[in-house]
C-alpha cells in the first residue's frame, strides 16, 4: 500500500486524469439515459452536438486541475456560462465546479481563490433563475438556493484551510532551516573565538617564558667562566621557565584535542592576580628591577578579571625588556576599588616607536598590545597606553567586576 501510495503522489496529473474519465463516463450515461424533454422541473438539455463538449470540457478541468489551477478555474466558469445561455442540462461532470473551487482555494493564486469563491457562491442562484422549480414557492427556492451554496462554501473553506497548514509547515520548516544555520553560524563563532582566545594565551605565554630564558642564556653565558654560581642559577631559572611554558602551553593545546578525555599530561591552573608577584619575582631574577605595589584590599575576582590582569602585566614587563634598554626598570601598580580592579606598569626604558606596539612589526610587537585590548574589551574594561613623558612607556587599564551591558 505504501509503494501505491507513493506512486500515486508521484503522478498526479495521472489520477487526475483517471478520475476525468471516470465522471466523463458517468455523466455520458446520464445524459443517454435521461428521458427527451429533459429533466423534471423543467431543465433544459441542449443538443447533443454542445452537451458533448462540455463534458469533454469539464472532464478536462479535473485532468489539469493541479497543472494548472487557474486556467482551468477560467475554463471552468466559462464552461458554467456556455450551459446557462445555451440552457445546457446539468449533469455529474457538474461536480467539476466544486473540485476546481477547492484546487484553487489550496493551491492557486489569490485572486483565483476569490474569483473561485465568487464563482461558486453565485452558481446557485444562477442556476434557480435559469431554471426555476415548477410549482414551488419562493421559500422553498431560497432553501434550495442555500442548500446549493453550501458545498461549494465549503469546499472553498475546505482548501484554504489546507492552503494555510502548508504555509504554516512551511513556516515551520523554513525557522527550523533557519535556527539551524543559525546554531551552525554560532558553532563557527564560538570557535573562532575559542582559538582566538587560545593564540592570545600562546601568544603571552611564548612571549614572556622565552623572552626570560633568552635574557638568562645571555646572563649565563657572558658569567660562565668569571661566576659560575650566577650561571648555575640562570640555568636553573631557565629550566623551571621552560617547565612552566610547556606545562602552560600543553594545557592550552590540550582544549584543541577534542575527544581525548584520555589525555594524561600535566596541566596547571590559569593564572590569577597572587601569581603576578611570582611573575615579578621571575623578571628580578632575569635582571629586570622591578617594584611591585599593591594598594586597597586583595579579594576574590572573577576568573576572567584576574586572568586578564595577569596576561596584561605578563606582556607589559616582557615588552619592557625587549625595547627598555639594559639600565631600564619598571613599576607595577595594582589598585583594588570598591567596583573594579586597577592596573599600572610604566618602565623608564628607551622604548619602541609606539606606531611598532600599535601597528606591528617584523618581530611581531604589535600584536602584544592588541591582544592587551581584546583582553579588556572581552571584561567590558579600558586600556590606555603610549610614552611617558620624558622617555619610558606607559599602560593603565581599569578592570571592572561586572562586564559593562
């Protein structure tokens, strides 16, 4: 039953087609055996040379009724009109006006429909003024009249309502169409957010560990002979540096391997605001002088707050080493307020150009500050950096609790 019924919606115009030739059939014999002098009541016949063409006509109309709706709406009325002037008898092809009221109401055009509804509550009054019921009174021709008109409203009803279930499932296809591109976008997004987010880490974390290990390398090298207790302790700076980038970047990369829950290697926590003063004391260590202060009362921050905080001062004091200068220091200010979190670095170095922090360079030291500003945005906070007057370069950002709406 399945296969006949996906055959058959296959191949519409083919049932169409045999359910014409069905009332074409059934209404050839009721005009063979309709009595001469036509129908009681008094309904005229026509000659058989024009009642022949209508069914032909009318069996037409439900052949193509879906092919083409509206023409065979057109077809149909002026079919109707030809049987009221010519005094054409009715017959079952008749039943053609109600198909075709429904088809068009389901799947025509507007003004189809209308001109279809029109059409069809007009029918039977038409159809009582061109041939009256002898001997009957004017009720009995109202109720009639009524009794004709309702299938035809209702079939006009019928497919209209079918018409708008299918707009409203294709509605509801289209929507669930359109969330789903929708979720796709927002995956897409959420990705490239999440490895945006991934490369500022690296970014920060290569940059400082190494930027440390190269200025311990140096420091080892140049004392190796003259101190080797000095170039002992820059070796052991530079392992535990090392240690600590891989632990951090293969956390990092960790987040990349989706799907290997398996994964065993160590991982270490994000940094925080209470790890800055271990970031200090690395950068003294590396022969950076650094004074360190911090001012109101420490509390608990949002992750997201004291991570930014972290990276911030991170990139600051690795930017200070690379273009302060051998006699350059620096000042790190943290101020905790009643409804954010404060953060000053300034260094007295020669620095860079501040067009090469903001543009980028061949060494890539604009993407450091860029960073710094995405960082901020991301907690709804404010970056202000450039030179010092009188030498030296500046960063001041303000870190709110409570991202900004």
């Amino acid at each position: 039953m399945q296969r006949l019924y996906d055959f058959l919606r296959r191949h519409p115009t083919g049932v169409d087609t045999f359910w014409a030739v069905l009332l074409f059939g059934i209404s050839a014999v009721s005009v063979a055996v309709r009595p001469e002098g036509g129908q009681a009541g008094g309904q005229g016949t026509g000659s058989e040379a024009v009642i022949v063409p209508v069914l032909l006509l009318l069996s037409l109309v439900i052949a193509l009724r879906r092919r083409m709706p509206e023409k065979m709406l057109l077809l149909a009325i002026g079919v109707g009109l030809l049987q009221l002037v010519l005094d054409v008898a009715t017959t079952p092809s008749n039943f053609a006006f109600l198909v075709i009221t429904y088809t068009v109401a389901a799947t025509g055009v507007r003004w189809a429909s209308r001109l279809a509804l029109g059409a069809g509550l007009c029918a039977a009054p038409l159809s009582q003024l061109r041939w009256p019921e002898q001997e009957a009174t004017v009720l009995s021709n109202i109720a009639l009249i009524i009794f004709l008109t309702v299938p035809f409203a209702l079939a006009w009803v019928l497919g209209d309502s079918i018409r708008t279930r299918r707009a409203y499932y294709e509605q509801l296809e289209e929507r669930a169409t359109r969330l789903e591109k929708e979720r796709e976008a927002q995956a897409k997004v959420a990705v490239a957010a999440e490895r945006a987010r991934i490369a500022r880490e690296l970014h920060d974390v290569v940059a400082h560990n190494v930027s440390v290990m190269v200025v311990q390398a140096d420091g080892a090298a140049y004392v190796l002979d003259a101190a080797p207790d000095q170039a002992k302790k820059a070796l052991e700076t530079i392992s535990s540096t090392g240690r600590q980038a891989l632990a951090e970047m293969r956390r990092l990369l960790g987040v990349l391997r989706t799907g290997e829950h398996e994964e065993t290697g160590e991982y270490v926590p994000q940094p925080d605001v209470e790890q800055i003063d271990e970031l200090v004391e690395q950068c003294r260590s590396s022969g950076l002088p650094v004074d360190f202060k911090v001012e109101g009362t420490p509390r608990p921050l949002p992750s997201g707050v004291e991570l930014t905080a972290y990276r911030i001062v991170q990139e600051a004091l690795t930017n200070t080493r690379k273009h302060g200068g051998p006699n350059a220091g620096a000042s790190v200010r943290l101020v905790y307020f009643d409804d954010g979190l404060g953060l000053l670095v300034e260094d007295d170095g020669k620095g860079a150009p501040h067009e090469l922090y903001e543009d980028g360079g061949a060494d890539g030291q604009g993407h450091g500050l860029i960073g710094m500003r995405e960082r901020v945005g991301m907690v709804g906070g404010t970056l202000d950096a450039g030179p010092r007057p009188g030498g030296g370069f500046r960063i001041s950002a303000l870190l709110p609790l409570k991202p900004a709406h």
